[in-house]
C-alpha cells in the first residue's frame, strides 16, 4: 500500500470536530512494558502489560464563542465524558482506513502562543481515560 495522505484528517473530542483548527494531529500509544529478567535468562524478558495514549492536537486558534478555544477551555477542571474520535486519512473507516474511538479523554495541557505579527496558534494534549478502539469495516 501507498503513502497516505493526511489532508482531511477528523478530529472530534466531545462531539466538537476540531479539524478545521489543526495544523497537525498526533496518536502516542505507549504499552507498559515490565522487565521480568531472572538472573538465569540469557537475555532481557518483558510482560506486557496495560497501555497508555495521549492525543496532540496543534495549528491556528479561534476565540469565537463556541469556537476552538471556548471548547477546549471549558475542558478544563472537567469532570465531564469527552469521547475521541480520530481518523487519519479523513475517509470513511475502511480495512485500509482505520478510525481510533475513546470514549473518555481528558485534557492534560492546553498551551496559547502569540507571535507578534504573526498568528496565534494553540497546542492541546489529551490523556486517555478509556480503552482506545481501532476500528475498521
């Protein structure tokens, strides 16, 4: 299979699609790995374990009411359900198009930066607090 371009890629957390707003999306899985190495193995040995995954989301902000920062914002000391819904190559879920769905993320960290004459843009972290999905038809 070819390259896949990320031109339309769908971003939605909570319902609010945010792909309008991204310059770039990013999945980090991490899986936790134990090290189980007994003084008779020859080598090192792991048991996987459970598994993490943040989401990145960064590109221009707009502070619009209802906009991308009021969304984000309100995230904020929230205790609310925010479910995540991510796909990639922006198509319809398919065998070769997977979609990546939570259904909790919370807000690890949300940065402003304001370039004098320039653009303001945004970066936001989003911590999983649920199973992720990999789903595909």
């Amino acid at each position: 299979m070819g390259k896949r371009p990320a031109k339309v890629s769908n971003i939605s957390i909570g319902g609010v699609a945010l792909e309008g707003y991204a310059a770039n999306i990013s999945l980090d899985a991490t899986q936790e790995l134990p090290n189980v190495t007994a003084i008779s193995d020859l080598g090192p040995r792991v048991v996987v374990g459970n598994y993490d995954y943040k989401v990145g989301v960064d590109g221009n902000n707009d502070f619009a009411s209802g906009a991308l920062d009021a969304t984000v914002w309100g995230s904020i000391g929230s205790t609310a359900v925010h479910a995540l819904d991510f796909q990639p190559t922006g198509t319809t879920e398919t065998a070769d198009d997977p979609s990546y769905n939570a259904t909790d993320v919370c807000l690890a960290s949300y940065s402003i930066k304001a370039a004098v004459g320039g653009a303001v843009t945004f970066t936001a972290q989003y911590q999983g607090n649920s199973s992720m999905a990999r789903n595909t038809t």
